[in-house]
C-alpha cells in the first residue's frame, strides 16, 4: 500500500474527523469499510503531500495527547496482551575502569545507586514529545490489560567486581522487558501541507508499531541485573598516563 491511504480525499472533511477509526485485522478501517495502514518504514523519510512521515505522524499523535495540537486526535490498537520478552541487551551502565597499578586483593570496581528504566519506541521521538506517546499507550495498556506500563526503579541497589591488573572492563546491565505491537492511527481536522495537517488526507496508520516497557511487580520495581563485561587488555598507551 503505497505510504498509508486508499482514496481517503473523497471523504468530507466534517465526515472524516467526525469518525473514529475501529481496528480491522492489524489496519484500521472506516464504517464505509475503507481499510488503511503501513509499517512505518513504508512512510516518506520526509513529509510531502500525499504522505506524512512516520515521524511526524507520532510527533503530531504526542503533541495531541499533550493537548498542545489541535484539530488532530489519535489512538493505540493493541494486537493481543503485551507479552515478556526477558531481560533486554547488556547495557554500559559505567565507563570502563582499567586496572594499571595492581591491587589485586579487593574489589576495585563499585557502585551504589539504582537506575531508572523508562519504555523505548519503535518510531523514536524527542524526549519532550515521548511523554505524549507514554501516555496514549500507558493509557490503553491500563484500560484494556491488567498491565502495568511505564517509568520502574531498578531493584539491584548495589554492585561491586574486580578487575585484575593489566584488563579493563565496565559494568553492564539489563532489566525484565515486556512488549506490545499494535497499530496507531491519527486522524487530522486539516489536509494541508504543514506540520500538524495531514498533507493531502485525514487518516494514516503505522502497523506494527511496538513499545517496550520495564515488568513492574508488586512493588512498582523492575528486576534488573547488574554484571562485570567481558574483560579486555589493556594497552601500553591506555596505561602510560
């Protein structure tokens, strides 16, 4: 389906924003059984008419959960229960600490704290615009699931490893990821060739969109793990200071 839409300029435009897409089948359709959706690397890298980019589609979605964009609306339309993936890729939680001197009797490697793990999505935003799309899908999470969506505290407090003399490393982390995929559609009041109008349509849909968020327990924590990396040699260079 080239970019997003099939024939969507026939409709009216008081027609058009009036009607809330309902889900058809990972797309969306309207009630005249109009049917419509793209991955999002299907959409422009720029907006032009006829077609908004994937960014923009999301930025302009974040901005009308924020109230701060009017004449748009948008929404999330989960395929199935978000679903744990397991602890997501190892991390750099430190930067390397390269042991030249010696010292090999005690842990020389240490941290004290606890890391915030915030969701991740696959058509990435600013941070600012992010906390629109945080809000629509922690929304349609808490609504339709009995999930819990969003920003956790890692439970792994402290750390401590040793690096003996002549390696380096780091330490690394991961945390419990759960996913959802789904596809989010908006709806533009306007059809114009600017930032917040639709370039030409009303609605577009990015299929397969997914978003990933920490598995919050009881407690509103997430299990995470915090580990030493692979040990590597240090070099003359890295030691001559």
């Amino acid at each position: 389906m080239a970019a997003t839409t099939v024939a969507l300029t026939t409709l009216g435009t008081a027609l058009a924003f009036a009607e809330t897409p309902q889900y058809c089948d990972h797309e969306v359709c309207l009630k005249d059984g109009t049917r419509f959706g793209a991955p999002a690397d299907a959409f422009p890298a720029q907006s032009q008419h006829g077609a908004v980019s994937a960014t923009q589609l999301v930025n302009d979605c974040a901005q009308a959960q924020m109230n701060t964009l009017s004449d748009v609306s948008c929404g999330f339309y989960p395929y199935q229960d978000p679903q744990t993936v397991g602890y997501g890729q190892w991390t750099a939680l430190t930067s390397d600490y390269a042991n030249c001197s010696g010292g090999n009797d005690a842990n020389n490697v240490n941290w004290a704290s606890s890391t915030t793990y915030t969701t991740t999505n696959s058509v990435q935003v600013s941070a600012s615009l992010k906390v629109g799309i945080d809000k629509l899908i922690e929304t349609t999470i808490s609504t339709s699931y009995s999930y819990t969506w969003g920003t956790a505290q890692g439970t792994t407090q402290q750390f401590s490893a040793f690096v003996p003399q002549g390696y380096k490393a780091h330490l690394q982390h991961r945390y419990q990821q759960q996913q959802v995929a789904g596809v989010m559609w908006i709806n533009y009041g306007k059809t114009g060739d600017k930032p917040g109008q639709g370039y030409g349509h009303h609605y577009y849909a990015i299929t397969d969109f997914t978003s990933t968020s920490p598995v919050k327990k009881d407690d509103g924590l997430v299990d995470d793990e915090v580990s030493l990396s692979p040990l590597t040699a240090v070099t003359p260079d890295e030691c001559s200071a």
